[in-house]
C-alpha cells in the first residue's frame, strides 16, 4: 500500500514568553485510501501539528514526506506549490467569498494552480459540485446558500486539483448532526470510492469513531 504522508520525528517549539515543547516526537503513516482523525484535549497540540503537516509550518525539527518525497527544507514557494496540487482542506469555517457564485468559490485553487483552462476549470468544478450533489446551485451566490450546503461547497473546492490527502480541522464542529452525518458520509465516499486519504482533527468523539483509525493525542505526543 502507498503512502500519502509520513511523519519521522517531529517536533516543535515555541520560544515566546518562554519555551514550550508543543509537539515532541511525533511520528506516524497516512497509506493511500486511508480514513484517519486525530483527537485530543484542547491544546494537545493537534491543530499546530496539522499546520505542519499542511506545509504551512515549516519552524519544526524532523521530517516530513508526502508522496514518498521529503518535503522538509522546500522553499516556500515550492511548498506552496506542493500544497495547491496535493492538498485539500476543510476548516471549521468554509472560507467561502460571499460575493462569489459557488462555482467560482470552487474554481479558485485550480485557477491559482494554472495547469488547465478556464473552460476544464470550470467542468471540474461543475463535476465535484455534482458529485456531492449540490450542482443545482452552481450559479447561487454564496452568501444565499445554508450553512450544510456551504460546507459542501468547500469540500468541492478542497477536492477541485484532486488532490491526494484531504485534510480537515474540525470540519464538522459548526453544523448540526444531521449535516456532520452528511460530511463524514462524503468523506467516506471519497476514502473507499476515490481512494483519497483523509487525516482529519475533530473532537466529535462519534464521528472519530467510524473512520479507519484514531491518533489520539496527549501533550504534544502521539499516544496511540
């Protein structure tokens, strides 16, 4: 089995007011396909663990691979290179632009990636936004849609350059239960159906419990 993302011996200070070891030691595997979440109590260290990981971080001692390739030590004009092709993200907030049509809310990374044109760029979004069924609202705008739906909309964007892990923080903290049943069932979708990995942060304890595998955290280490 491949591996999307691997962790040797990570680990992370912060020195202001004083130092704080956050992440010691950290080491672990995402294989292809595989559905994982990360808990943890508040300030275990889970969320600056997934900046790193993201690529977004780059202050850490260890190594970081995805797709077999080490990424640490890449400018950051690589890695965000990196990160636009590979990785998709889902926050807590949807970080739509209002202003926009949810079709143009979903073309955006592809347009910053710059590999196809407007014309492709547009049939992919139109196709993810089909895929989760929401692509009768294509030219709504935004700031018109519900709160279900916009997440829906920024796993569409997440997924525009198909990338090959998924990562999310807290995708599901802000909707209700039945629309957190409607995002882990497309997050499963992709995991068995498209062979996406997943490594999602959450504190839903009964979400953590139907994917493939749980890290849990605790003070700054991977306990199991």
């Amino acid at each position: 089995m491949k591996l999307v993302l691997e962790t040797k011996n990570v680990n992370k200070h912060f020195y202001k007011p004083k130092d704080f070891h956050v992440l010691k030691d950290i080491s672990f595997r995402i294989k292809e396909g595989e559905f994982a979440s990360i808990m943890g109590k508040s300030g275990c260290g889970k969320s600056t663990l997934l900046y790193i990981l993201s690529t977004m971080d780059t202050d850490y001692t260890g190594e970081l691979f995805l797709n077999d390739r080490l990424i640490t030590g890449k400018s950051h004009e690589e890695l965000s290179r990196i990160r636009n092709k590979n990785i998709g993200f889902v926050f807590q907030f949807h970080y739509l632009l209002t202003e926009f049509s949810v079709i143009e809310n979903v073309m955006l990374p592809a347009k910053k990636l710059a590999v196809k044109s407007l014309k492709e760029i547009k049939h992919d979004a139109y196709e993810k936004l089909k895929m989760l069924h929401i692509d009768h609202l294509a030219e709504q705008r935004a700031s018109r849609i519900s709160g279900g739906e916009k997440q829906r909309v920024a796993i569409a964007r997440a997924l525009i350059n198909n990338p090959t892990i998924l990562m999310g923080d807290e995708p599901t903290g802000n909707l209700d239960s039945h629309n957190s049943q409607n995002v882990f069932n497309i997050f499963k979708r992709l995991s068995t159906e498209e062979g996406l990995s997943l490594l999602v942060v959450t504190h839903d304890e009964d979400f953590a419990r139907l994917t493939d595998r749980i890290i849990q955290m605790e003070d700054g280490r991977v306990i199991d």
